[in-house]
C-alpha cells in the first residue's frame, strides 16, 4: 500500500505543477498583450461640452418698429411662415393719411392751373406775332405811300421854282405862282404825315410788344410759381407716403417666425422697439461653446463629433454625426465657438429645428493609453497643493 499512494501523490504534484505553470503563461501572455496594448494601443480622446444648439446657418433677422405708434393690426403669429416684405404690422398712420389726401386734392386743383396759364402764355405768344405781322404790314404801306407822295411833292417844288424864274422875267403871272407854292407845300404836308404816320405805327408796336412781353413774363412767373407748388406736394405726398410706409412694418426676409413679443391691437410700440425674430430658412448647423483650453489648438476642421439633443435620450434616438466646420480663433465671454455640419439620418425620429439644446463630443486625437496616465500624472504634480496664501497689507 505505500508504494501505490507514493505514486499518486507525485503524480498529483506533478499536475498542479503543470495547471501553475500554464495559469502564470497566460497571465503573462495577457499582461504582455496589455503592457503592449497600453504602450503601443491607440484610443481616442473626446473634447465634451454641454453649451451646444442647432442654428440656421444664416443669423435670425430681428422685426423692429421703425417709428412709434400705435398697433392696428398685427399679424405675428409664432411658427407662421412668411415672404420677404410681406406687411406684419400695421402701425395708425390716419393723420398721415388725411394729410397726404390734402396734398393730392391740393395737386389736382394745381394742374389745371399750369395748364391754364400755360395755354394764356402761348396765346399770348401767338398775338405777339400776329400783331407784328400786322404792324409790318401797315408800315410797308405807309412807306409806299410815303415813296408816293414824295415824288409829287419834289414835282410841285421844281414847279414853284420854274414858275419863279418865269415871273422874275415877267412871262407868268403872280397867282399861277402862288398857286404852285401852295400845291408845293400841300404835297410836303402830305410827305411829312405819312412820316409821322410811320413813326406813330413804329412806336405803337414798340409799345404793344412792350406790354406783351410785360404779360407773358408775369404769366411765365405764375407758372413758375403753380410748377414750384406742384412740386412741393409732389414731395409732400411722398414724404407721406414713405411715413405711412414706415407704419407698415415688414419682414425683412423669407422665414418661419420664431419669436414674437406680447403685442396686441391697440398696444403702443417705441422707435426701435424688438416686435420679432424671422428663422431664415438654410441649413442647419450645431454651434458649441468650448472652454479655451479644450478648443484653441485641439479642435480643427473636418474632425469627426457626435451630437446628443436635450429632451431626446440617445439610448433611444441615438447621436447625431457631424464634422467641424469652422473654430473661432478669439475668445469670446469666455468660451470659443465652433461650428459643425450635421449628418442627420433620414430615418430618425428627431425634429430637427433651429433652438434645440444638446452636448457635443468631438474627437480631438488617438493616444496611447500611457501617455494618458502620464498626461494625468503631470496635472497631479502641477495641482496646488493647497489654497494660495495672500501676503499680509502692511499696517494690517
């Protein structure tokens, strides 16, 4: 019987020898393959932050009263799709109204006028040149009449003087001599008439063009006068009308109405007061905010990122894919902005709209999980250890 049990038992020692030796193999294989894993392995390091939204690739156009007033009729209606320049609000614009219907009545009882001088000017115009057609007329007469009767008149002279070298030589007699003499000055008259005639025409028609002239210049200053009047309500009715336009507040740009301020018919609106945002409509596109540290000098274009949506789990909508677009290269209160271009899956169930709040993750590089823990162990080194201490004010 010893000799059996001898056996056995070397032959069990034998066996746990083998079963530790194979149990310390692979432990050694499986801390071998983590030792590489944790030197040589790669896994990827995430930048997170929960100060993210979808937004409109284009910035929301705020509808703002041009003038103050007082509210008709509104038509802001939150979510209402509407054009650009169509009428959202109308502001009360009656006394601009009653004014620009002055101007026009005013401008209609104008243009009759103008055209009423104008037809008396060139009436005027027309007689002008009647009269000096006329005058030319009546002078070429008289002047031929003038030639006419000159020639008689130098006939009856050398009469008088023939007749006179006859009775010097006593061959007439006295009276025929007279007679001539009188004939002679008769024809003189007559000359010397049509002259003053003449002048009297010339000097006639001087005067006539004189006054003429005189009423057609105070015609052209009326109608200066009436085309200056038109041209002030002219200009007064389209002050009017552009005041009466400012009361009609428009949309600035094709969009959905996303926001509305409390405003009913009959409320009052100040000069520059906010009655709007319109959602143009583009492409959506997540905007983050991430602490400088995170974001300056890790974040870049075109770096794969997840999107989770507050409100929809992602255990049971999943993540949004998106790429970086843009990372701002200035700090602004405190964060930097970046901007990513979602790869929305047709076949989810998430609203995408302008507003909705969420989380990004962006995937910022692949290190190896020992550079990992020396990246940890350099921040314990470099914490403080303690809170600092403020010297001491002297005098304190």
């Amino acid at each position: 019987m010893p000799t059996p049990f001898s056996r056995s038992m070397r032959s069990l020692d034998a066996d746990g020898f083998r079963a530790a030796g194979f149990a310390f193999a692979v432990g050694g294989v499986l801390v071998g393959a983590w030792l590489t894993w944790f030197v040589l392995g790669r896994v990827a390091v995430y930048e997170v932050t929960n100060a993210a939204r979808l937004e409109v690739n284009e910035a929301a156009r705020s509808v703002d009263a041009r003038v103050e007033g007082r509210i008709v009729v509104t038509h802001l209606e939150l979510g209402r799709t509407v054009n650009a320049n169509d009428v959202l609000v109308e502001l009360d614009s009656d006394e601009a109204q009653l004014r620009m219907e002055e101007e026009r009545a005013r401008l209609q009882t104008l243009s009759p006028q103008v055209d009423a001088v104008q037809n008396e000017i060139n009436a005027e115009r027309r007689a002008l040149e009647a009269s000096q057609r006329a005058a030319r007329v009546a002078i070429d007469l008289a002047r031929s009449q003038l030639a006419e009767a000159e020639a008689p008149a130098r006939l009856a002279d050398d009469e008088v003087a023939r007749l006179a070298r006859l009775r010097a030589d006593a061959l007439v007699a006295e009276i025929d001599e007279v007679r001539a003499r009188a004939e002679a000055q008769k024809r003189r008259a007559a000359v010397e008439s049509l002259k003053l005639a003449i002048e009297r025409l010339e000097r006639s028609q001087q005067t006539d063009d004189q006054d003429r002239h005189v009423r057609t210049e105070r015609l052209q200053s009326d109608l200066a006068r009436l085309r200056g009047d038109i041209s002030t309500s002219q200009a007064a009715i389209r002050r009017l009308e552009n005041d009466i336009d400012r009361r009609r507040i428009r949309a600035p740009i094709t969009g959905t109405i996303g926001e509305v301020a409390e405003l009913r018919a009959g409320a009052f609106v100040a000069e520059g007061q906010k009655l709007a945002a319109i959602l143009p409509e583009g492409r959506l596109r997540v905007v983050a905010e991430f602490a400088p540290s995170s974001a300056l000098g890790r974040v870049r274009p075109g770096q794969a990122a997840r999107v989770r949506l507050v409100g929809f789990p992602w255990t049971e909508y999943g993540s949004i894919a998106a790429t970086v677009e843009t990372v701002a290269s200035e700090i602004r209160a405190g964060t930097v902005r970046v901007e990513l271009a979602i790869q929305p899956d047709p076949s989810s169930a998430v609203p995408f709209q302008h507003g909705l709040p969420g989380s990004v993750e962006i995937e910022v590089e692949r290190v190896a999980p020992a550079a990992l823990v020396l990246r940890a162990g350099g921040r314990l080194l470099t914490r403080p250890i303690g809170p600092s201490v403020q010297p001491e004010r002297a005098g304190g």
